[in-house]
C-alpha cells in the first residue's frame, strides 16, 4: 500500500516541509511540500536524497552494554539496559552530587525530546549541566539577540528576502549551507534587478559569487568592518535619529566609540579597500528595507556574540527592523536548534526562554513542574562540560543525538575526556559514529521518518511531524527512553515526585506542558495545539490563546522585550581571533560546510550519489602560497599546530585570501585517518556564549613525506561485496597509514574508493591480504603489472571483460578517469570501458585513453546530468537558460547552480584566452 506522510527534513534550520512516499511499511521517496511555507516544494540534494538514507546499515537496533571498559559492549535487553544506567547516575550522584553528571543533546532532537532531558536533569536530578551541541553554531546568535533586542527571537521571516532592496550576506554562505534560503535569494534578485548584496566573507565563496560587492574580510574582524559601516552612516546621516531616540537606549556611549572606526582605519584592520568599506554603508544606510543573513562565520569565534551584536547596530542606528524586508535573521545551522532554546536547552537557560540567573524564572519553572527549586548553578557549557569530563569533576554523561568525538574543537582533549569517564552513554541511531566508541551504553533510538514530535524553523514557524514507517529493531522515541529513565532513576533517588514530574505516555502530553510554560511569554504558543497544526499546517509563534495567526515579524510596534521597553546598544570593539598566526603556523585555517554532505556523515555519508561532487577532504589555499611551498594541486600536505595534525591533499583556490586555507567539517574518524579539522581548532570561547571559535586556527602547511601512494576502486556488488560492507572493511584499514581516506561515489552501483599513502611501501604479502578485503584476488581475472625496482604494484579485476576494481600501488595517476569509468558503468549507462582498453587501468597515464564513454562526474544530482554533458553544451555555445531548458539541470533544488555559473565562466574565460592567443 502506498501512502505519502507530511513532514519536515532533517538538516538545516530552513525547515523545509517534504512529502515522504511509503510502500509496504518502506520509505521509497521523497518531494518537496509545495504547501509547507518554507519552500513551497523546493528540496536540496541532501533532503532530495533523504529517502536513500533509511536502508538499516549502520542503525543501531538494540541495547549495547559493557560492564568493564576493557571488554566489548553486549547485547542486553531495555530493562537491564536502564535499570544499569540508573544504578550507575544513582550511585555516582549520592557520591559526588547532582553536578557530577550531564547531558549533551542535540538540535536534532524535537521539541518534546528536549523538554524531558531539561525536566530530568534540572527537575529531577537537580543539576543543570545540560547543553547541546547548539551550542557550537547558534549560542552566540542566542546572545547576541539577547543583548540587544531583548530576547532569543529572530524577528524577520523567509519572506522578507523577496522584499528587501539591500541584502547583507555576513559570516554565511546559504548557497552550499542553507540552498533552499538561497533559491530565495535568486528569486529576490530576478524580480527586482537593483536589489543590491552585500556579502561579508574571507573567501569568495558561491555565494559571494552573486554579491554587488564582496567584502573579503581579514578573519576575525568583523566587529571593526560593522562599527566602520556606523561610522559612515552616522558621518553621512543616514541613521535614523528619530527611531534611535524613541525605541532604544546606549547610543551615546558607542557613538563615542565609533570615532576610532574610520573607514581608513578599519580597511587596514580587515584589509579591505576604504571606498569599498564606504559603498556597503551607503546602500545599507540609503535602503529602503534592509536585511542580514548570518550564520557561522559571526557565531563561531571567541567573540561571536559581539560580533553578532554590532551587526544588529546596523538596524537598530537606521530603524531597519519590525518591517517588510528589515531586519537582523540569523539562519540556524540545524533542524530544531529553534526548538531546543524554546524549552531551555542549553546550561544557562529554562523552559520558554526563561534565565537560568533570574531567581523568579527560576520559581516560575519550579511552580510548573512543582519542585521545591531549580539550581542556581549554572550548568557547564559544551566545551567546558568535556574538559570537567576530563578532570574527573564530572563522572558521567549521557550523549543523545549528536558526536562529540567529531563536532568539538581540541579532539585530542575530547577523546581523553571521553576516556576518563565513569561512565559514558550514548543515546543514537546510527552504531558506527566516531563517540560509539567511547560509550559503556548504546541506546538505539528512532530517527527521520520514525519519530513523532514538532520542531521549529528558522523563522520561528513550528511543524508537527508524524512517523511514515514503524521503528525498526528495538529502537524507541528519544523521549520515552528519558521519561523511562527518570523514573528508574528517580526510584533509586528517592524522589517522591518523580511519576509527578513524567507522566507522559504521548509527545502531545509533553508539547502540552512545553505550551503551557510559555503562557505570557515572548514564545507564547499556547494557540498551538497537534491538531492545529495538523489542520492548517505550520504556525509561526507568538500564537497566544485566542489569536487567529502566528506573527510573520516582531517589533513592529517598536516595543522590545526589555526592562525598559527599548532596545539596547551594547559597547563593543575590534578584538583579534583565539589564536594568531605566526612565522611557525602562518596559515589561518577556516572551516566550513559542502553542499551535499551534513556535520559527520553518518547519514549522507552512506549515500553514494552525496560524494559525487566532493569525494574526499581537501585543503583550499591560494595559488601563490602553494607556489611558494612548492606545492601543486593534488599534492599531499601534513596541516599541524600542537593540538594535532591532519594529512590531506590541496587543491588551489583563488577566491581564498592569501595566507588562508579551508577545509570542509565533515570528514571525521570514520572516514579518514584522523578526527578531521576539529584535530586542529582551538577550544577558545566567547565569554558570553560560550560558543567556541571553530571558524579559525593558526595552522602549518607543509609537504607529506610519504612517497607511496595506493588507491582502490571497488565496484560495489551484493553481500560481502555491498557497498556498505566494502566501507567497513576499509574503515579498518584507516590507522594503517600517515593519511588514509575512504568513501563512495556514483549513483545506482557505487564504488569504495580508498586513498592512502605512507613512506615506505607495503609487502606484497600485505597488498595481497588487502586485495583479498576488497575481493580483489581472483587471479584469472586480473590484469596485472609490477615495478618491484620502482616498488609499483597494479592490478585490476575485470571478469567477462568488465572491470569492477583496481587496486594502483606506488603510482596512482589514473584514479580519476577511472573513477568517471566505473561509476558510469556501475549505472548501467554506456557502457564503461572498451574491454580492448582494459589494460589501460593498469598503465601510467593521467588521462582517460579514447573511445570512453562520455559520461563523467554528476553535477546535478536531480537530473542526473553530468560535468562531460554540459561542457559538450557549453562548447556548442549553450548558455544557463539553454541548459536548464535542455538538460534541466538547475531547475530542480538548484543546489548545482553555483558550480554551474562557474562553469560558464570558466568557459568565457577559455574562449577570450584562445582568442587573444
């Protein structure tokens, strides 16, 4: 039976609502809602792709625990497995106190989830020392809303983009990280031609692309570029001092600060052209409407609450807020990271945006759980509840939904905190992620598809979502395993209020009471119900009791959430990042996102066809600072400082800043040889968000001394040869070498492919038993080729004269074109290659030898449509109109649109160059 179920994608803060196609109790299929407001229908490729992330490879199906560290975790039964947990929380807090555990959530969870885990620790433990991993991507926008508005609520809506004459893109590249905001952005730009964008970014990134005016800000400056554009504005007059005087309070003292911010003065901070500084201000100050979108790049540093602060500035000094088109929206890095700050979710706070410092919200929240008090303590923040971990101050921890020992800076002090734990549980879906490894207790918990519960938007839009298929194995809902929990635990603590505090059998009991607390407040939803939802589909808050729709903006009226009614100026000045570079580590290392993968893969990261545009981490630097290593692209470099060191081959980028490099978040210990970027970055915070500066390390960049260099590409098959299986056994190879990478590509059959290399070469006998791993051994149908002098080693396995994996050992130029080959004959396309040319998988040429089929790399993952297809059309002269009407490439998601501009202007280029020649 087929059935289509409404619900919402799992990745960014968009929200986008999505349509999920069942058939026999499968998810088959997914499209986009042309009725959920946030994208009227529009999916990126990662939530285009959702459906081929339900296959149950990897899940976790069941319990796991170990009694002793030393041993393996254990199938058990739930009963044991909680009654066990509870006797441990029990025992390590009559010893060591309510603060001597935590819990570290996630912005994945839904709203209901993240309610119980803040009644449990807060209510019933009496402990705060609950954070979530929001708090490494939107804390800082939490506190800086805070500081000056008043209170945690972006104030604008999606529909705002459409209507702005100036648009300043800050610290966010929404065309690979939030595609569906970006589709907006296009849209804005097509229907009004003077629309003017401003992006703010070091790197001159996809998105930077379409800007008027790129600004490529010196890393870290960011508060000296927004108090020079103030600067301007006030020198030219275009604040507005009426607005100023009657909604906010604190000009005066900045405006005094402001006179150290000329633009003279602020291009030498941030290295930027003065007249340049100059034009951003006036198309800011002139605009009619105004908005900023802004994400990581603000949040992520040691003073990202500041920087977020200065940039509201803006609006506040020109009234630019409360009205179609203005105002300041930061875009939230995942699904319901909205939804977890609703409830409390971060150590510092309480339900319904509520102060964890406030003695009366702390009795207001105590009154409606009916405790006698919540703590006063504060709770530890993220990086400071590790390095507690670390101490032995706290004892035990309980993870849910999220991989520490992937996504926190200073790995190597994370993973020893991990270590030194009393106990470690984790609370997941997926059994392979790099914290499983640490965890005495695995959990198995439902995921996308399989939960029931609401989340919040960006936008702050709230959507209800139901599951489309039964659980699978053991798995439970995040938020019966917590209410389960507490009340073993609260059994062994004596508690007597404890069935008082959960006694829920159902989500919707729980978004009740979660409502409820948000009577009166700046959240007020209780107009929300399920069945609202349901009825007439997501609601934007605030919703009280008796209003007839959600509030598209906020402060229309002028009024803030503030003592005083008025919103605030706070002093802020230029600081430096964390970390400088100097003459031992002279790279400033950036990280960021790719557009098809999400934080640590462990769900895009078993789909093939999400690998095709970028199938290994590599290190962006500009031209010239590999020249002057003596580096070329495709080489292998070590990129250290004294935290750690990752090893990864470079790819020149002129869009970076000279002296800069940047490497992609998602590559963890899963698929490469080391924890990733989060090996390198600093455990610095901001002092008000604690939200450490994962955007920005000063790094080293050097040659990799390891001359053997091998690749295997494995054409995956069925059983012990699947693609998922064929995975894990390279996985286990990974720590055998200096660098090591795996991963897959292609679309219907994809392939392993695994890189490595080391200083010296491997034993024959060695490369055979890995032959045998990748079920490379069969010798009659092996073409082979050996350089023992050279110490080269080649073999390719070509049964019925088709070839289904290589193995190049010592010399490795073919990778590429053989990769193109395999992946298009795995898809059943033309066919692969010639099994006259076969024997050229084992020769040493860079280039694909002819009469290849012309399939290459996928470039739209929507139609299928390859990078050899559109340079034919572009030779032939099509332009990104011929091709959409054509090829249909771009008119699905649009995720490919970026690369597919700059396609076209690679071949502008081409033609002008051998034209002048």
């Amino acid at each position: 039976m087929n059935k289509s179920i409404k619900s919402t994608c799992c990745y960014c803060g968009v929200g986008c609502g999505l349509l999920i196609e069942t058939e026999n109790g499968e998810i088959v299929g997914v499209r986009g809602d042309p009725e959920h407001p946030a994208n009227a229908g529009r999916l990126c490729t990662k939530g285009a792709s959702l459906h081929l992330t339900t296959r149950p490879d990897y899940r976790l199906l069941h319990p796991e625990l170990r009694r002793q560290r030393a041993l393996p975790r254990q199938r058990v039964g739930w009963d044991e497995a909680l009654d066990h947990a509870a006797e441990r929380f029990a025992a390590i807090i009559a010893a060591h106190g309510p603060d001597s555990v935590a819990f570290y959530i996630s912005g994945q969870l839904l709203t209901e989830d993240y309610y119980v885990f803040n009644k449990l620790a807060k209510g019933l433990i009496g402990t705060n020392n609950v954070d979530t991993n929001s708090r490494l991507c939107m804390s800082s926008a939490v506190a800086g809303y805070k500081q000056t508005l008043g209170a945690d609520a972006p104030p604008c809506c999606y529909e705002d983009i459409g209507l702005a004459d100036c648009l300043l893109i800050a610290g966010a590249n929404p065309a690979v990280a939030h595609p569906i905001v970006f589709r907006r952005i296009e849209d804005a730009r097509a229907a009004n031609p003077d629309l003017r964008i401003v992006v703010v970014d070091p790197r001159r990134t996809e998105t930077a692309a379409i800007a008027d005016l790129h600004l490529p800000l010196r890393p870290g400056t960011d508060i000296a570029l927004y108090m020079g554009l103030l600067h301007v504005m006030l020198s030219e007059g275009l604040v507005d001092r009426d607005y100023i005087a009657a909604h906010t309070e604190g000009f005066a003292a900045l405006e005094t600060a402001l006179v150290a911010y000329p633009p003279a003065v602020v291009a030498g901070i941030c290295a930027l052209a003065e007249a340049e500084i100059v034009q951003a201000a006036r198309w800011f100050g002139k605009a009619s409407a105004a908005l900023s979108l802004y994400c990581q790049g603000l949040n992520q540093s040691s003073h990202g609450t500041h920087n977020n602060v200065a940039l509201i500035h803006l609006h506040l000094a020109t009234g630019q807020i409360g009205r179609p088109g203005a105002g300041p929206f930061s875009l939230t890095g995942q699904p319901n990271a909205m939804g977890g700050r609703e409830v409390g979710g971060l150590a510092n706070l309480l339900s319904a945006h509520r102060d964890l410092a406030n003695a009366e919200h702390r009795a207001e929240v105590a009154r409606l759980w009916g405790v006698p008090s919540v703590p006063a303590q504060p709770g530890r923040a993220a990086v400071e509840l590790f390095a507690a971990l670390g101490r032995g101050e706290i004892k035990a921890v309980w993870i849910a939904c999220t991989n520490p020992a992937q996504s926190l800076p200073d790995q190597t002090a994370v993973r020893a905190a991990l270590r030194a734990a009393d106990f470690v549980v984790l609370q997941e879906a997926y059994a392979n992620t790099d914290t499983a490894a640490y965890a005495d207790l695995m959990l198995p918990a439902t995921t996308w598809g399989e939960k029931e519960g609401t989340v919040t938007n960006s936008e702050r839009c709230i959507t209800h979502i139901t599951p489309a298929v039964a659980r699978p194995g053991e798995a439970r809902p995040d938020w019966q395993i917590v209410v389960d929990f507490a009340r073993r635990l609260g059994s062994r603590l004596e508690q007597p209020l404890t069935g008082q505090l959960f006694p829920y059998s159902s989500p919707e009991e729980i978004f009740n009471e979660h409502r409820e607390s948000t009577r009166g407040r700046d959240l007020d939803i209780t107009g929300i119900s399920y069945a609202l939802l349901d009825a007439t589909g997501p609601q934007q808050w605030p919703l009280p009791a008796g209003a007839d729709s959600g509030r598209r903006r906020l402060y229309t009226d002028g009024v803030f959430p503030t003592a005083s009614g008025r919103a605030r100026f706070i002093m802020v000045e230029h600081r430096p990042t964390a970390e400088a570079t100097d003459a031992a580590r002279p790279i400033a290392l950036l990280s960021g996102r790719l557009r098809d993968q999400w934080h640590g893969m462990s769900r895009t990261g078993t789909v093939a066809r999400l690998f095709n545009l970028d199938d290994q981490p590599l290190l962006s630097m500009h031209p010239a600072d590999l020249r002057q290593r003596g580096l070329s692209a495709g080489d292998l470099v070590r990129v250290s400082n004294p935290r750690g060191e990752v090893h990864v081959h470079v790819k020149p980028d002129a869009n970076l800043l000279r002296g800069g490099a940047w490497l992609p978040m998602h590559w963890g210990s899963q698929f490469m040889n080391s924890a990733g970027v989060n090996a390198l970055t600093i455990a610095a915070c901001d002092p008000f968000s604690q939200q450490p500066e994962l955007k920005h390390a000063a790094v080293a960049v050097d040659q990799a001394e390891l001359p053997w260099q091998l690749v295997i590409l494995r054409q995956a098959g069925t059983g012990e040869l699947a693609a998922l299986t064929l995975l894990d056994r390279a996985r286990a190879l990974l720590r055998e070498f200096a660098f090591a990478s795996v991963g897959l590509y292609g679309r219907s059959q994809p392939l392993v492919v695994f890189r490595a290399a080391r200083a010296e070469a491997l034993p024959a006998s060695r490369l055979r038993e890995i032959d045998a791993l990748f079920g490379l051994a069969d010798n009659e149908a092996a073409i082979v080729y050996a350089d023992h002098r050279r110490q080269i080693s080649k073999r390719a396995l070509a049964p019925d004269g088709r070839l289904i994996g290589v193995r190049l050992a010592g010399e490795t130029q073919a990778q590429s074109w053989l990769r193109e080959v395999m992946s298009a004959e795995g898809d059943g396309g033309d066919a692969g290659l010639d099994p006259a040319l076969i024997r050229w998988a084992v020769a040493p040429i860079g280039r694909r030898p002819g009469k290849l089929p012309p399939r290459s790399r996928v470039v739209c993952n929507c139609a299928d449509i390859s990078e050899a297809q559109i340079v034919a059309d572009l030779g032939a002269g099509a332009t990104l109109a011929m091709l959409q009407e054509k090829r249909k490439c771009g008119t699905f998601c649009g995720s490919c649109l970026p690369e597919l501009r700059q396609m076209i202007a690679s071949q502008a280029e081409t033609a002008v160059d051998q034209q002048v020649a």
